[in-house]
C-alpha cells in the first residue's frame, strides 16, 4: 500500500467519524414510522405489570385491563388529517400529544420493541 492510499484511508475514516459525532442522534419517536394519508399514530395506554408494593400482577390479568381500555396517546398524525371541511366542520378533534379515546378493535395494531402502537 502506498502512502496516499494510506492517507486516503486514514481520511476517509476521519470523515465517517466527524459526521457520526454531527449527527443528530435519532429520538424513538422520530424512529416511528409516518403514518400516511388520514391516518392517526396512536400508543394505547399501558397497564402497569407490578403494583408500587412490588406485586407482580399476571398475565391474563394484564391482558383483560389492556383490551378494556381505548384510551392511547396521539404520537403522529398523517397529513391528511382532519382536511375535509365539510366532515369536520368545527376543525380537528384531536392534535399530537393528546389522549384519545377508540373503538375496541380499530386501527391496525403493530408490535414494536418496548410495546404495541396502533395506527
């Protein structure tokens, strides 16, 4: 190897470096994927798996309180939301970061690391 490969190497390692350390780091909601169109990026509300006592609360349990609650948390919302004025004549119902509240089985539900989100 020659001296300017060597120094072209040692370049182009420095670059790669430099624009990691720039790089903004990526939040987990920037991580989410975009919802399209009309639709809603919702987390639902979690039950808690173990009590302040420490009691660790079962897993069926749990599962009955997850389906009986719609109630999520609004995290993106698509670029066509709420722009049919003649449907939603008093303007949006919801923004992001509010709580909303949904039917049992709507949307589509999708597992990510750390829980479900529903879209």
């Amino acid at each position: 190897m020659n001296q300017t490969t060597s120094h072209a190497l040692e370049d182009k390692y420095k670059a790669e470096e430099q624009a990691a350390t720039e790089a903004p780091e990526k939040t987990n909601l920037d991580k989410l994927p975009n919802p399209t169109g009309w639709r809603i990026l919702v987390m639902p509300f979690r039950v808690k798996e173990e009590t302040q006592g420490g009691i660790i609360i079962a897993q069926e349990t749990l599962d009955r309180a997850r389906a009986a609650v719609q109630v999520g948390y609004v995290l993106k919302m698509g670029p066509l939301c709420y722009e049919d004025k003649e449907k939603y004549t008093t303007g949006p119902w919801c923004k992001e970061k509010d709580w909303v509240i949904f039917a049992r089985y709507a949307g589509s539900r999708m597992e990510i690391e750390g829980g479900e989100i529903e879209c």
